[in-house]
C-alpha cells in the first residue's frame, strides 16, 4: 500500500481503530469512567450507607436503653404517704368577734383561713428494691412524720409498708413490705461511674397516673456537696429529667446498675431545669446496711474542727490554691490528736481522694466505719506530709461540722457563729450577735415555722444566745414535745418562732 493511499485515507483507518478499540475494551471491561462518571455527590450511595450505620447505631442505643428500662422498671415502686397534720383553730372562733365579724372578716385581713380539726397530708414518692424479700430504700424526706405508707407495684398490688429506719443525714430511708420474691435492682459501684456517662432515672413524678416515668440523660457531675440539701452530701448531678414524685427513685447506668437514689432538684421555677442530684450508691450501702443489721446508722468520728479555705484564708497562709480544709481545732483525746494532726494544718486529701471543701470531709470519714485506719495528705508548714489515723464513732447527740457550726436534723436547722464571711454572704452588722442560721432542710420543722437561711436567733427561751455552744446549752435542755421560743432578727425586723420540739 502506496504512502499516498495512506495519506489519502488516514482518517478512515484512525476512525476504524477507534471504533475496534473500542469494542475490545468494552468486552474486557478496561474502559475507564469519563470525570462525569466519577464524580460522587453527597446525595449518592456512600453517603447512604453513612447513614445507614449511623441509624443502625442509633438503633443499639435505642436498643439499649429499652432493654434496662424494661429490666429496671419492675424494681421501682411508688411510695403513697399520708400525715395527720393538726391544725390551729382561729383566734377569735367560738368568741363574741366571731359572732359579729365572722371568718370571712379575719380571713381577709388576718390572712389566717385555716380551719379547726385535723387534716390529712398526702405525699407521692418513689423507691427502689434492694431486696427480693420486701426491702425498698427510698428518701428520709418520702417518708418522714407519715403516719400511713403504701407502696405499688409495677404489677399494681399495694402493700402496707413500715419504717426499718431512717437516716436525715444522708436523706435516705429503709422501708419493709411484707412480700417475697420480687425483683430486686442490681447495686452498682457508683465510683466508677464518669462524667459523661448515659443514664436513665426512673420514678413517679407529679401524679400517680404518671409512675414508672423513665427519663434519659447523662452524668453532669460528681462528687456535689454544700448543696445544702442534707448533712452529709457526695451528689451524682444529671440532666435527666427528675421532678418531684421522683425523689427516691432509681437512676441506673447502661447495664441496668442502681447508682444513685434520685433525691432532689436545682430549680428557680419549681420544675425541672436540667439540674438534678442523685446520693451515690456506695453512700447509701453503708446506711442501708447498718440500718438492717444494727438499727441505726453508725459513723466514723475524726475529731477535728474545719472550715474551708477562703481566698483570703489561702493568701494568708501563702496556699497555692484555696483548695482542701483548713484545722482549726484537734479535739483532745481524739483519733484526730493521737494522730498527731494540729492546728492549721490544711487537710488535702482523704484516703487519696481529694478533698474541696469541709462537707466533703465531714462526708467521707462519717461514710468510713468506727476503727478502720484512714490516710490524710496535709500540708503543714509548707511542707506536705501524710498521716494515718484511726477512726472512733461519732456520738450522734451533738453533730459538729466545722468551727463554731452545729446541726440539728430534728428540727432541720444549722446554724454558726458569726464570722466575717457570713457578715458579708448575709448583709449582717458588723455587730451582730447571736448564731446565723446556714441552712434550713425542706419539709423540716424550721421549715414549717418560716425560719429562712441568712435568719439570726438571737435568743433562745428567752435567754441570749452569743454563740453556737450558747445555743448547744439551751437546745439541748428542750425535751421532746417541750415548747421552743425563737427570737429571730430578719434584715431591719425582729420576730418571735415558736415551735414544739418533735419527738426522737
């Protein structure tokens, strides 16, 4: 074939090789995709399948969560109480005034409706069993001063239930039923549950028509205390939704473990705010415990007076940090003294956990028993050190927290003497005298008669009160069912409470 034939037909022969090349490769498979072919938008297969693992991971959360509530549920009861309240009658009933005014007449300018005889209070709460043979641990505050408790079943059976026995200070309950073979929760160890760990908490809230509410959501915080909530205080904090009727529930982690008893909220509305406490497990097994097996609930005892550290406390002492308590006193013939621990040493941590503040402290050697030996990281001096202690019991008469502050869970009140910081926190004189009332329980007798936080008893009986060890003296010649007379300064007024000392 001549090079001008070539030439003349070049073209042909290239489009025919194209052509044929063409076919090969298509029956071989070889071609390769144009850039429009290989172009994957985000709408297209791989993302669908992305999505398609994400919802089969949704799908075992989901999973998850159904399967403890189910496991859970039938471990939580509903608590139904009922307290006899007596109530006043008018001032005037049965006088002449009545006869002309009438109640309407001192209802609308003494603003005081109640009405003669007796009423009944009826309270809803929650609890969880502990044991298959009727015990159920629920909140001192479900159960206290009520004369009548029910509990139902996830099954709806009812039963009469009785107090075992209580413990104000740590807010927790024992109650009995006499049933057999139920489904008793599982006790997890609540120390190892972390921030950010699922949980679900589960109760009745609000009404009855509302029980076994099951609720999501995560661990906010640990270790929470001067909540102000109870005594002795290590709260788990959630954003599971907790409101009230919740309050001795359960909340569980992932594998259907109890780790904390649902007790309270932090709310400026009255309803939930995503702010939740729930007492920690290994809390509450030692108050169980000791209440099955002993009656009460026995506590370590150190012997020692502590206040937190302020910053100013921390810059004076030249303190890196303001961080752990500050010693203030050693009780002679204390565990604390034969210890060797002294006057301004600054107690950093306890039994290698740190320690942030006073009710800390007093939480973890009142939650250690009598005769085990603790440890104690101090800073003396400048120097650190550490220091073995064993612990006595502490007699539960007289309660002290810290310096110059005392508790009284009977009529639900703690008061202090008056510092520099409490001046400041509360807007009191310079001069003021008697004790400053620091905390106030809910539901407490305080409660009851309006004493408020910030409130100073300025007498007691009738006799003047300078100091908390003057206030210990007087309270405690007051015997159950005795009458108590306040009198109490509030901002620029003074005002009498009178109440009558509850039974032991």
């Amino acid at each position: 074939m001549s090079d001008k034939y070539f030439s003349r037909h070049k073209w042909m022969f290239i489009f025919v090789g194209v052509i044929v090349g063409l076919i090969i490769a298509a029956g071989f498979q070889w071609t390769h995709e144009t850039q429009a072919q290989s172009y994957v938008p985000e709408s297209s297969t791989p993302a669908v399948q992305n999505d398609s693992s994400a919802l089969t991971i949704a799908e075992q959360l989901s999973n998850a969560f159904a399967n403890v509530a189910a496991k859970v549920t039938p471990s939580v009861v509903t608590v139904f109480t009922e307290t006899d309240l007596k109530v006043q009658q008018q001032p005037f009933s049965g006088s002449p005034f009545d006869q002309f005014f009438g109640d309407d007449f001192f209802k609308r300018f003494f603003q005081s409706p109640q009405p003669q005889g007796n009423l009944k209070r009826m309270g809803l709460g929650s609890g969880v069993i502990i044991d298959k043979d009727g015990v159920i641990l629920t909140n001192n505050h479900v159960v206290d001063e009520a004369n009548n408790i029910k509990v139902r079943l996830t099954n709806g059976h009812e039963f009469e239930a009785k107090v075992k026995g209580v413990d104000p200070q740590t807010d927790l309950a024992v109650i009995t039923i006499d049933a057999k073979d139920l489904q008793a929760i599982r006790m997890g160890d609540s120390d190892k549950a972390r921030v950010g760990d699922l949980v679900l908490a589960i109760g009745s809230p609000l009404n009855p028509q509302l029980e076994h509410t099951v609720t999501s959501g995560i661990i906010s915080a640990k270790g929470r205390s001067s909540v102000g909530l109870s005594q002795y205080e290590d709260y788990i904090q959630t954003d599971a939704a907790i409101n009230p009727g919740n309050s001795g529930g359960a909340l569980v982690n992932l594998k259907g473990e109890l780790i904390g008893i649902n007790s309270a909220i932090a709310t400026q509305t009255g309803g939930f705010m995503g702010i939740g406490f729930a007492i920690p497990t290994n809390l509450a097994k030692k108050v169980t415990s000791d209440i099955i097996e002993k009656g009460k609930v026995i506590r370590g005892w150190l012997g020692v007076y502590i206040q937190d550290i302020t910053p100013e406390i921390a810059k004076a002492m030249k303190l890196k940090v303001a961080k752990g308590v500050i010693v203030s006193k050693v009780q002679k013939g204390s565990p604390a003294e034969k210890a060797g621990l002294k006057d301004e040493d600054v107690i950093l941590s306890y039994n290698g956990e740190k320690i942030d503040n006073s009710v800390e402290l007093s939480t973890r050697v009142a939650g250690t028993s009598p005769g085990i030996s603790i440890n104690l990281d101090i800073l003396r001096d400048g120097s650190e050190k550490n220091v073995s202690a064993k612990l006595g019991e502490l007699m539960p008469e007289k309660v002290q927290l810290a310096e110059g502050q005392t508790s009284y869970s009977d009529i639900g009140l703690k008061v202090s003497n008056i510092s520099p910081d409490l001046v400041d926190k509360y807007g009191l004189p310079n001069d003021q005298k008697g004790v400053v009332v620091t905390t106030v329980e809910p539901n407490s007798v305080a409660t009851q008669v309006g004493m408020h936080e910030g409130d100073v008893i300025m007498k007691l009986n009738r006799v003047e009160i300078n100091s908390v060890n003057d206030f210990n003296q007087e309270i405690h010649k007051v015997k159950p069912g005795e009458n108590v007379l306040f009198y109490v300064q509030r901002g620029n007024g003074n005002f009498f409470v009178a109440f009558t000392m509850p039974e032991k």
